[in-house]
C-alpha cells in the first residue's frame, strides 16, 4: 500500500484549491476525525501539510483526505499514532517530513492568520510573547491592538490566540504571572467590542460555567455577533433564571446547568470537546449546533 507522498514539494505547492480541495469541516467527515484531532496531528507531526486559502483557512486535496482515512483505520485497530507517524512502522506517510519543533502553545499557533499585515504581526506577537513569559508585552499588545488595527480584526489578530494559549500554558503549568490580568483585559476589549451590536430583541445569551469562563463566553458572544448572530455573554454574578434564559443559551465552559432551567441549544470550550465547539472551529465559520 502506497500513499501520495511521491508527489513532488511543487506538486504539492500547485495544488489548485478550487478543484476538489475540501475544507477542515469536509476532510473531517470524509476521514472520520475531528477537526481538532487534524489540528493536534499537524502541530505535533508536521503532518498532513494542508495548503492555505487567501484567508487562511486550511484545504486538504483528496490525496491527503485518501491518506487520513488510512491512517485513521490503523489507530481504530490499534496502532499508536506515533508509530505510523513517527517511528517509521511504517514510515509513510512522514518518512520524509521533519516533525516541527514543539511550540508552547501548538493549538493557537493552528489558527489561521491574518489577512492585514499588521494584524497579522500581532498575532505573531502575542503568542511570541506568552511563550516566552512575558505577560507585560503580551498585555501591551492587546492594548496596542485597539490602536492599530480595525476592531473587527482583534478577535483573531490578539483576543482568540491570546486565550487559547493562555489556556494551553496553564495545561502545561506554564501560565505567566499576569495570568489573570491578561484574561481580565481581553473579556474587558471583547465586552467592548460588543457594543458595536446592537441586539434586536432577545439575544441568545452566552453563560459561563464559572468565573473562570467569563472571558471565554465574552469572546464566543463577540465571534457570534461578527457571523451576524444575535448573542450576549452573561456576566452577572448571579445565575440566569429560566426567564432569562430564553428559549435557547449556549454554555461556555465545563459543564453546567441552572436549576430548573432547560438544557442549553449548544456548547463552547477553548479547545473543543466532545459536547461542543473550540474556539479555533467558531473562528473557521462554524455555528454551536441548534443556533
């Protein structure tokens, strides 16, 4: 059995994007993997190498989508993806990829950057600095990035990488010291933000699971108001009634419902889950199911 790995780097870097290429969504379903399982093999094995739109956003060809679904039968019967990818048994499809260096924060590096340039050099900032553990820079480019950019640019030059890896570095017990400063600013900037919606009837509220998931639900509220989605974090430091609630809210966080409250529409967590979208997916386009 051989994959698709004879083609050549300018084979591979001509790959005409409109002709069969599929979207992470797409290639996900094709393959039977997550769009995060895609994004955790690319950061941590340099493989698949999708090519990128204009935008940024990712597009497999229907050789790479043919190679994943391989690869994914070898991991249901019980091969350990690092053989297949890395200890060479066998050694395609990656024989001839050199893994990356490990980054600090693999997921918010995955997102798309950019199209200004500017914004583009923030995002790169950002996460230059959380990786190095400067919390100070990391808080001056958030404040610079209200000054430089449009406000429609920050969610993705500064606000999503800046979370996403704030969370990735506490996983790994390496949160800067202004760890809750920085999250406290970036749900302030993204209530801010918000204020340029102005909600027409009853917005679908956007309820965080505990304190610590007050700047996840403001930022998921900003993301969903820029798709043209009516949504509203809820901030109070009381929980919503029933009556409040709607008739449909989105959870952001681990688990939680109010009592006597209906189940929520959908959920949201910064990296994604079984029960729900990550951060990265609502930044590609996609809608919390049921909204």
């Amino acid at each position: 059995m051989s994959l698709a790995t004879t083609r050549t780097d300018n084979d591979r870097n001509a790959v005409d994007v409109a002709d069969g290429a599929l979207n992470i969504n797409e290639a996900s379903k094709s393959c039977g993997l997550s769009p995060s399982v895609l994004r955790i093999w690319e950061a941590r094995y340099g493989w698949p190498q999708p090519q990128r739109r204009p935008n940024g956003y990712r597009v497999y060809t229907n050789d790479q989508v043919a190679d994943l679904q391989r690869v994914a039968d070898l991991v249901r019967c019980g091969m350990p993806i690092s053989t297949i990818l890395i200890d060479g048994q066998p050694k395609w499809p990656a024989e001839l990829v050199r893994p990356p260096k490990p980054r600090a924060t693999p997921r918010a590096r995955m997102l798309p950057p950019p199209t200004d340039r500017m914004a583009a050099q923030l995002q790169r900032e950002v996460l230059d600095a959380l990786e190095t553990g400067r919390g100070s820079l990391a808080m001056g480019v958030l404040q610079r990035a209200g000054i430089t950019i449009r406000p429609a640019q920050e969610p993705l030059a500064v606000l999503v990488p800046l979370l996403i890896g704030l969370y990735e570095l506490r996983q790994n017990e390496r949160a800067p010291a202004e760890d809750a400063q920085l999250e406290a600013a970036l749900a302030t900037r993204a209530q801010q933000l918000l204020r340029q919606f102005r909600p027409a009837g009853n917005p679908v509220l956007v309820v965080p699971a505990s304190l610590e998931d007050h700047a996840l639900a403001a930022v998921t509220a900003l993301m969903l108001a820029q798709q043209g989605i009516n949504a509203q974090p809820w901030l109070q430091p009381s929980r919503p009634t029933r009556e409040q609630l709607g008739k449909g809210w989105i959870r952001a966080g681990a688990h939680f419902q109010p009592p006597g409250s209906a189940k929520p529409k959908a959920s949201v967590s910064v990296l994604g889950d079984e029960d729900g979208l990550g951060l990265a997916e609502i930044v590609e386009g996609q809608r919390p199911d049921g909204i």
